[in-house]
C-alpha cells in the first residue's frame, strides 16, 4: 500500500530504539520478518541455514535472557530485538495462544533455545534477566478458561519470581492498563488504584494481573528479588492473532475481506494504541532502568473507535459497512495512559504515528489473507 494514497500527514518512523545504543535498527530488518511470507521465511532462513545478521557482543556483556511467552504477539517482537542485539534468548511458551511460526526464523540458531513449558509448573534455568510476558491478552483467550488464566497470573507469576530469587536474576512483569478498571480518573496515572469489578468476565485478567504486581513487590520486598513493573496499554501490531477479537486485528480482516465491520456499543468508547516496536523499546529501557515502581507504556493519542474504524477502512479502500452490535459487559469506556513518568525515568515516548503502524499491519493481515485465499483456490 502507498502511504501518499492514505492522504494523512505524519511523520514516518524507520528506525527502532535509540541511536548510538544497541537497541537501534532499521525498520526493515524488523519487518523482514513479518512482513515474509512464512514459507519463504522458512526457505530462506531455515533451508539454507541463513541466519538474520546479529551484532556482536562481547562476552562479558552477553546476557542469557529468558522471555515467557515469547512466542505471542509482544514476545515475538521482544525475542527479535534481543536476539539482534546479540543475547542469547530463551523462550518458554505453551502455545496457548502463540504459535512457533511468530520465531520460525530463529529456530536453530546458537543463540536460540525454545522450550514447550507452561509456566504453572516451576522450572530451573540460569539465566541473567527474565522478561515475565506469559498470559494470553485478548479477551476471548483470557475468558476461554478464567481458572487457567488466573492460574497463570498468580502460581505462574510465583513460579518465574521463585525462579529470579534463585538464579539473581532481574524480573520484568508485563502488566496492563486493565489494573485500572473503568477509571474514575483519566487520564491514569501509575498512582490510581483503578476501578475493577473483582467477579466480572474480566476479573480473571485484571485481578489475576492486580495479584502478580502484588506478588511482585513482596518477593521485592520480602526476597530481595530485583523487579521491574511495566503497565502494558492498547497495542497493536503484525502478528496480532487474527482471530482474537482484538480490534485492530478484527477491523482489518473485516475491511480487507469486505465484510461488516462490527463495533460494540456506540463507538464513542474511546481507546489509545501504541505500536508494538514502540513498547519493545520501553520494555527494554525499564529492564535497564534502575526505576522499581510501576510504569505506564502507552500511546496517549486517544480517539474513538468510531474513528479508527472509519480511518481503516478508508486506508484499506474497503467497501465493509459499519454496524453497531450491544456494548460487551465491563468494557471501559475511555483509557489513556499518563506516561510522564516514563518520560522522566525512562526518556521513553511513542516515536510511530497510529497511521504509520496500522499501515504495516495491514500489510502483514493483506498476506495472510492472500495466503488463505490462495491456499481455498488450490485445494
Ligand atoms: N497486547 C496488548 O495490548 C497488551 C496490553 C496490556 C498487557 N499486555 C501483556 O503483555 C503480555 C503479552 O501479551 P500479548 O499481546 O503478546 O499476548 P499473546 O496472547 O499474544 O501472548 C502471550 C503468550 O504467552 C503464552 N502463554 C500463555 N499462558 C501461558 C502459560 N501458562 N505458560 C506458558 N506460556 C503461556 C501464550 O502461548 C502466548 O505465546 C501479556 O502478559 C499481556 O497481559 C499486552
């Protein structure tokens, strides 16, 4: 897609992370990864033992870094910087709600372990950081098994803190925005206690994610265990599952197949999306941080998702229509992060424009839509 068709004023993005640090890459080494087909991915990473170009570390500043769920959707995008940056990566995931095709390109290599294992049962690796990402995000995957889900947030959790104490390694939870319910206060700071309807469909997620921050600090403050919190708003980005009712994914594969673009409740709701690349580089920037607290990573540019529907349908070109379904039980009607301080603590700021990224993603959805209709054609 053209962006000059799009019509729309914004500054674009092509690199990631901070210039003269190791976190900085240009856009399309990233996007070669999502933005491949993942049967050409396979031939040429796989068949012919090609390996993306990694920078070299010293060995002394290599880290063993353990990512759970690193093969999700954030994780996937998290696994690919640190591994560029030249760490070695561990992945733990039960592919709940991931898939091995999101890090299909590193499987193989040296740097790169994957292991099945879900993070309800301990485990024992020596590892230097752990980046605690494990638990599905969407609401459908969330509320399949609400016990499962809490399971996860609270003994999972538990498990990955247990397992920081005993190597000394430093742990970063990713929590969410949910912590804060349907605010009263908005836009939220990291000092609001939030709004939350404790036995609501949601409850499984917000509570379960309410108890591992608490969990968190009393390994902090009973164990010693060195932590980091970060406060996940709205994000979105290539390889969001297409089927988990998220809505960026959901708008995109209806307008890209022509169907009916669905919005529950009035659309007035409003939301705030950061792009995916943005949160890795805050993800990793609070890992480096000497910062212990709680800290929102979001974009604040709010709109509605009236708005966001309209403006992709419009980049897509799409003939869907809107339609109005019933509102969904508990959900909030506006969110927006304060992100002052990450931009003290962190120099942390969304640098992609909403346009910017919802054009890479609707490349990478327009793929996998092709590939579906290519493969209904041949069979
Ligand atoms: N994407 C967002 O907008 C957003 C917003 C706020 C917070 N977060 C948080 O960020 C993290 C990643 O979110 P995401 O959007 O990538 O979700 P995702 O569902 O794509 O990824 C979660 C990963 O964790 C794995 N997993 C789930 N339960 C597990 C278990 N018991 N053991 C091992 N692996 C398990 C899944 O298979 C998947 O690979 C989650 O903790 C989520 O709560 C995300």
């Amino acid at each position: 897609m053209d962006p000059a068709n799009t019509n729309q004023s914004y500054i674009t993005v092509d690199h990631v992370g901070q210039p003269d640090q190791d976190t900085y890459f240009t856009l399309d080494v990233l996007s070669k990864f999502y933005l491949t087909p993942h049967h050409k991915l396979n031939k040429e990473f796989l068949e012919k033992e090609l390996y993306p170009h990694i920078k070299r570390v010293k060995k002394c500043d290599k880290k063993r870094i353990l990512v759970t769920g690193g093969a999700g959707f954030v994780g996937s995008h998290l696994v690919d910087r640190l591994m560029l940056m030249g760490h070695e990566v561990i992945v733990i995931d039960n592919f709940f709600t991931g898939s091995k095709t999101n890090i299909l390109h590193w499987i193989g290599h040296p740097n790169f372990t994957l292991m099945e294992h879900d993070i309800v049962t301990p485990i024992l690796i020596q590892v230097d950081e752990i980046y605690h990402l494990a638990c599905p995000a969407s609401p459908p995957a969330y509320q399949f098994n609400p016990i499962k889900t809490i399971e996860t947030n609270v003994i999972g959790t538990s498990n990955m803190l247990s397992l920081a104490k005993q190597v000394k390694a430093r742990f970063l939870l990713t929590s969410t925005s949910e912590i804060y319910g349907d605010p009263l206060e908005h836009p939220q700071k990291e000092t609001y206690w939030g709004n939350v309807n404790p036995i609501g469909p949601r409850a499984c997620y917000d509570e379960g994610k309410r108890a591992a921050e608490t969990l968190t600090y009393a390994y902090q403050t009973q164990e010693k265990v060195d932590v980091r919190v970060v406060r996940i708003f709205n994000t979105f980005g290539p390889r969001m599952d297409e089927n988990d009712g998220r809505v960026v994914s959901n708008f995109i594969m209806q307008a890209l197949q022509n169907q009916d673009m669905t919005i529950y409740g009035d659309g007035n709701q409003t939301r705030s999306f950061q792009f995916v690349h943005d949160l890795v580089d805050g993800l990793i920037s609070t890992m480096r941080n000497e910062f212990t607290l709680p800290i929102n990573l979001g974009n604040p540019v709010e709109f509605t998702i009236l708005e966001l529907a309209e403006e992709l349908k419009g980049f897509i070109g799409s003939e869907s229509k809107l339609v109005k379904l019933p509102a969904v039980q508990d959900d909030p009607k506006q969110r927006r992060p304060d992100i002052s301080l990450a931009k003290e603590k962190l120099d942390w700021e969304p640098k992609f424009s909403r346009q910017q990224g919802l054009l890479e993603t609707i490349q990478y959805f327009r793929q996998i839509v092709e590939a579906d209709c290519e493969a209904t054609r041949r069979s």
